[in-house]
C-alpha cells in the first residue's frame, strides 16, 4: 500500500506553464488519495507547486532540507513538517525512508542524480518501491529512449528497464503504482 511519496522535480518552473499545471495536479491527486508527499521542501519552483498543491488539498507535506539550503531561506514555511539534515546525502537517504514509491517530474542535474540512485538501490535490492516518471510535455522521451537504449545494448536487463514506470497523468501513473511488483534483485 502506498501511503507515501518521495517527489524529485526541479526548483525552477520550467519553460511552459504545462510543467506547473501538472505539478499542481499530481499534489492534488496526492490529497485525494491520502498519499503524503516527501520532497526536498522548498517554496519554488516545481517542488514548491507541488507542496502547495498538496496543502491547499488538505493533504500532509513533508519536506526534507539539509541545512545549507534552509539557510538561503528557501524551505516552505507551512509545510506538516520539514526535517532538516546535514547534508544532501541525508536529505535523500531520509526521503527514501520516508517513502513508499519515487516520483520524478521535470528537473535538472539534481533530479536525475536522485532517479538513478533510487533506480539503481531497487536494481541491488534495497528497496523493492515503484518507480515513477511523470512524462509532462514529453520531458523525458530522451530519457526513456536512453534506457531503452541501454536495455537494447545489454547494460540494462529487461526486467529493470521495466522497473521505471512511464506515464503522463498524474492518476495513471499512481494507477500504475498500485500494480507495481519489484523484479528479483540483480545477480552477476
């Protein structure tokens, strides 16, 4: 049962309101479904958005911010809760604790480098937690057409390349998660 999720986005708005709008959806959807959002628990961008969404829903919001970054004054101040950690390496170990499934909407170097680290500890077996990519304005036909192309080459088993979860409605893609079964963990 998912009752919580860990949100990667980026910190800015994007290039096209769309990016917005859907943030705002999936926080919604989030509330509607009683699903607690972690995130890195910022107050802009598309982090922000999504928070605000959630809250205005009457959903719950956690955020987790290491300490530097709250210093800049950029955490949200109205969230159910914000834990502030050291460093970024705690921030991501916390809100993968915290989480029962992993969405990634549109961001930057930073939310990659968090989708692959979940990506690749499910491949290892630390977690046996779904996997999602909100595909908003066909944002992540790149990436998708990488990890299939990894997959074709043979870095990427079948089983894994299946293991990220693809769609471009927030409700499809937490449809997705509720029939979601980890494949076995990986051996060499």
């Amino acid at each position: 049962m998912i009752r919580s999720v860990a949100v990667y986005c980026g910190s800015s708005s994007g290039a096209s309101d769309i990016y917005m709008e859907k943030a705002k959806e999936l926080g919604k959807e989030l509330a509607k479904r009683s699903i607690t959002l972690i995130y890195g628990g910022s107050s802009i961008g598309l982090m922000g958005a999504v928070a605000d969404s959630v809250l205005a829903a009457g959903g719950k919001a956690i955020g987790v911010m290491p300490s530097i970054l709250d210093k800049r004054e950029i955490s949200h101040k109205s969230l159910s809760e914000l834990i502030v950690v050291d460093t970024m390496h705690e921030r991501k170990a916390k809100m993968a604790e915290l989480a029962d499934g992993f969405i990634t909407l549109p961001g930057g170097a930073g939310t990659m480098e968090e989708f692959f680290e979940v990506f690749t500890w499910a491949q290892i077996g630390l977690h046996k937690k779904p996997i999602g990519i909100l595909n908003i304005n066909k944002y992540y036909d790149p990436l998708v057409a990488l990890l299939n192309h990894m997959n074709k080459e043979q870095f990427l088993q079948d089983q894994y390349r299946s293991m990220s979860l693809i769609n471009e409605e927030p409700a499809g893609l937490l449809d997705q998660f509720r029939n979601y079964e980890a494949p076995p963990v990986k051996t060499y």
